[in-house]
C-alpha cells in the first residue's frame, strides 16, 4: 500500500543555490564575458577587498584552492625542511599535505573529545625545538580554541596559520575566523560553505610583507610583469570565481544563519534519542556548520538503514591523517590519537546545507530514531 520510494534526502544541494541567485550569478559572470579580463580581473581585486573585511583583516588573496592558500601561506612564512608544524590528526587532508609539500614535518595531536577539534594542551606537549607553526582548523565550522593556541604561540614564538576552509564567517568571542591568527587560509571549493563553479581559495592577513610576498608567490614570482623576484606559481583566482564569489558573499550570513536554524533544529529532535551523541559547542562561538556531525555506537549499521531510505550522510574522516597510507613514514601507529580514532568510528555527517527543508530534517530524524530505538539496547548489551 504505502510502499513509495520516501523523495530523496541529499547530503548537500548545489542546485537549490543556484535557482535562488541564478540572476544574479548570470548578470556578474555576463560582465566579465564583455570585459574579458578572465586574469586578475576586477572581481578578483574587489572580491579580496570584500572578503578580507568580511573576515575583519587587512588583505585578501586570491588562489586556485585552499589548499594552494594552506601551501602559498607556508611558503610566505618561509617555513620547510627541518621545521615541524602542529596539525589536527582529525582533519581533512589538505591541510597537511601543505606541511610535507613544503619539505616541513607534520606533528600530528589528537582532537578535544567534545568538539573534535585540536586539543590545545596537546600542542603544547608536542612543541619541540624544531616546532614552527601551529595550524588549527576550524572543523566543521566551529572555531577552535583560538585564545589558548594564540597563548602558546606567543609563549613560543611560533606562527599560526588558521585552516579556516570549513568555517567562512563563523565567530570566537565575536570576533570571525580568519583575524585570529597570523594568517588563514579558505577554501572555495563548491561544497564549501562559501563556494565558487570549480576550485577556488582565498587567504587573508594582517601583515602587509606577508601579503605582499603571496601576492607574487601566486602569479610567477613577479610584481612587475616579467620581473621575477621570487620562484613564483601559477595560483591565480580566476576572474569568473571572483565575479561568481562576490554575488554569493552578499548571501553568506543568510546562509550560515539558515545552517545554524537547522542544526538547532536537529539537536532539539535528536535530544531524547537514544545513543546520539550530538555535535559539541564550545563556550562564546558561533559555529557555521558546515558539517552537523554526530556520533552512535552503530555507525555504519545507521548509515546503511538511512541509505535504504534515500537519505544521504558521510564521515568526516573515516581514516585519520596518522593512519593514512600515505603518512606511513610518518610513524604513527593506530592508539596514537585515542579520540580521533574513537570518532572515526562513530562520527556520521547528516545531511546539511541552507536550504534544506525543515520536511528533511523531521524525516531524517524520524528514521535515526527509528533505528536507535530498535538497535540500541540489544546491540549495546553485546
Ligand atoms: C576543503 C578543505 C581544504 C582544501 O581545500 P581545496 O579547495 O579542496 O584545496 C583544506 N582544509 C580543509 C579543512 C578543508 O575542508
């Protein structure tokens, strides 16, 4: 009788974006067709203006990713071979592969049980003689504990480059990512919460050298055409991102305020279910979640019964960065990162993006609480 197919939930939805700003997309990447500077065009020098104010620093540079923005920023600071930089082991790969592409050493610490994030009293059991750079990431969308990484920082001299990919607008104690380090580095991919049509990445700073030597480091080492002070790269935001980029920053704070209603929304519906962890926030922030990531004992068993239903979820991260087969030489072993190996266990991304119905939550929920009701006590007793 009711055996419908339920209408799909997706994990994110791009095209529900577009037809709510396609005038507005077509209109500025229709200036630049008739303008034709495809190249550091205009958007791209008024998208870094307005980016950089967004984020309440004083410059912005545009690249082709974030993580060209994560590898450009270490290569400013002049950092590499015998140099070790503190990263997250809970984190997307990017932002380590930046570290070992500039011939420094990554030195990996495990995430705060609560918000996932980098463990501040654990960078600082890790800083040696060697230790340069501290690079938290904003996971999720939820900054990290900035004023505590900062203190260590101070206290040892280090640098600390922010990957604030995931986190586009969000605040600690009022103040948005991006401002609170030395310099941070976003991603523009389209899935991010700020997205272009293709890859794309922004970093930002206060310091005026900094941003000067990125500026070349980016177009072929020059600041003059055809005058190479540096061994430069060609990492240049496309002009058309730009244009694109800009219309999408008018709607930011729409959009991050429309994530923040829905992830309220799931915390108030997954409260009395049984066996959810939900996503930690930390005192004095305003996340932008990018991702709504809980955590259940049957993880992959929840995941399977929601994909039976047409309901799309993913894991941030299934495998940690120690575990990777490509940081083997690395020399991490598995119990090296309790916590983060514990959440890659159990860590499930729901389905999360500004327009999402209020329909698909309520679905969403109805069906983890229909399994976790059903699953939990027996399979718990085991
Ligand atoms: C997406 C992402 C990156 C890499 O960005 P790209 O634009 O895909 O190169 C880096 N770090 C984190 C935390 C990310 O989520």
């Amino acid at each position: 009788m009711s055996n419908q197919t339920p209408s799909p939930v997706p994990f994110v939805d791009l095209r529900a974006q577009y037809a709510s700003i396609r005038e507005e997309v077509h209109q500025a990447m229709d200036r630049v067709l008739q303008r034709t500077d495809f190249i550091l065009g205009q958007d791209v020098e008024a998208f870094e203006e307005e980016f950089a104010a967004y984020c309440g620093a004083q410059y912005g540079i545009g690249v082709d990713s974030g993580t060209s923005a994560l590898e450009l920023i270490l290569r400013a600071y002049d950092l590499g071979p015998g140099d070790e930089i503190i990263a997250p082991a809970n984190t997307f790969i990017a932002t380590v592969l930046a570290i070992s592409y500039v011939g420094a050493t990554p030195v990996l610490v495990d995430a705060d049980p609560h918000t996932l994030s980098m463990d501040p009293a654990l960078v600082e059991a890790a800083i040696t003689p060697r230790t340069k750079a501290i690079m938290p990431v904003h996971l999720y969308g939820h900054p990290a504990d900035m004023d505590a990484i900062m203190a260590i920082a101070d206290q040892h001299g280090l640098v600390v480059i922010e990957d604030a990919s995931q986190a586009h607008g969000a605040r600690y104690k009022g103040q948005r990512v991006g401002s609170l380090g030395h310099a941070a580095a976003f991603s523009l991919y389209p899935a991010k919460n700020l997205g272009a049509y293709g890859d794309a990445g922004i970093l930002v700073t206060d310091d005026a050298q900094v941003a000067d030597t990125l500026r070349m480091l980016r177009n072929y080492g020059q600041r003059v055409k055809y005058h190479h002070d540096l061994v430069g790269y060609n990492r240049r935001l496309d002009t058309l991102h730009a244009a694109v980029l800009r219309v999408k920053l008018r709607h930011l704070d729409d959009w991050s305020q429309a994530r923040r209603r829905h992830a309220a929304r799931y915390s108030q519906l997954l409260a009395d279910v049984p066996g959810v962890t939900l996503p930690g926030q930390a005192e004095d922030v305003e996340p932008v979640f990018h991702l709504y990531v809980i955590q259940v004992a049957q993880r992959d068993e929840l995941r399977a019964f929601l994909a039976e239903q047409a309901i799309a979820t993913g894991i941030h991260y299934p495998v940690p960065i120690h575990l990777q087969p490509a940081y083997r030489h690395l020399g991490y072993r598995e119990g090296d990162f309790p916590v983060t190996e514990a959440s890659a266990r159990s860590m499930l991304s729901l389905p999360m993006y500004p327009e999402l119905p209020d329909e698909a939550i309520q679905r969403v929920v109805q069906a983890i609480r229909a399994f976790q009701t059903q699953a939990q006590p027996s399979r718990a007793a085991v």
